[in-house]
C-alpha cells in the first residue's frame, strides 16, 4: 500500500478509519455476509411470508442475533420479535439513514459460519407470475383468432 496523502489523512479524520468491506457491511445491516444464517427482504419480512424458514433457522442457530432494518414500520417486524422472543435470540434493530438496502431483517453471528445460501427464495410468487403471463398470451390469442 503506498503513502498516505492529506486527502486520506482529511477522510480518515472526519469518518473514521476505513473498515474492510464496508459496502457489504452497509447492505447486511452491519455484519459481513460470511457471518449470516439467514437473510429477508423487506419485502419478506413485510408480508410474513419467511417466517417459517426464520423460525427453522432460529431452532437450529440459538446463539445467532436477530438484526432488524429499523427503516421497516414497526408493525411489520411484530412476527420476528415474537420469533426472537419465543428462542431467546436478542434482537437489534439498526436505523441507518445514510444507506438503503434491501434488506428487512438478517440472522447473524459474531463470527463467520461462511453459509452458501443465505437468502430464501419466494417460489409461489415465480409459478403465479409465470401462469400470469400464460392468461395473457391465451387471451391475445383469442383475440388474434377474432380477427383472422
């Protein structure tokens, strides 16, 4: 690493020392993703519809944390903190209003667990998109074979 020039020295000192990986850090609420069990949208964590995969995750990881994206209303995150409650996993909700991210709520440890798959993927939403998409085809052709 070269020398430091007063630009760096000058961002150093009004934010603070760089960490590693901050952009990672701004999206996952805080921790690195290799630390991560389990990661909802907001969208997810808005409409309940992972709470059973969080509630299987919580089982099996009792000494993980519970961070919560505090930019979510506070209705919304009803069903976690009762989640959280219920195995005795503390639970923090991070306000950072300087970044977005798309993430609602995020299941965590201190340390890495390296994980592959962190996210949970929303099939039913996929197959009634997919069927959408199949009623509009068949009703244009309908209409096609109107005018032939």
């Amino acid at each position: 690493m070269g020398k430091k020039n007063v630009d760096d020295y000058l961002t150093e000192g009004m934010y603070g020392k760089r960490r590693p990986k901050e952009e990672e850090r701004e999206r996952f609420l805080g921790t690195l993703r290799e630390r991560i069990v389990i990661a909802l949208t907001i969208g997810q964590v808005m409409s309940d519809k992972a709470l059973g995969e969080l509630e299987e995750a919580m089982k099996r990881n009792t000494q993980a944390k519970l961070l919560i994206n505090g930019q979510v209303a506070y209705r919304f995150l009803k069903g976690e903190r009762e989640l959280a409650n219920k195995y005795n996993i503390p639970y923090t909700t991070i306000t950072n209003k300087e970044n977005e991210t798309d993430i609602g709520a995020v299941l965590t440890y201190d340390y890495a667990i390296d994980k592959e798959e962190i996210f949970i993927d929303n099939e039913p939403e996929k197959e009634s998109e997919e069927t959408n998409e199949t009623e509009k085809k068949s009703f244009i052709s309908k209409i096609k074979y109107w005018f032939e």
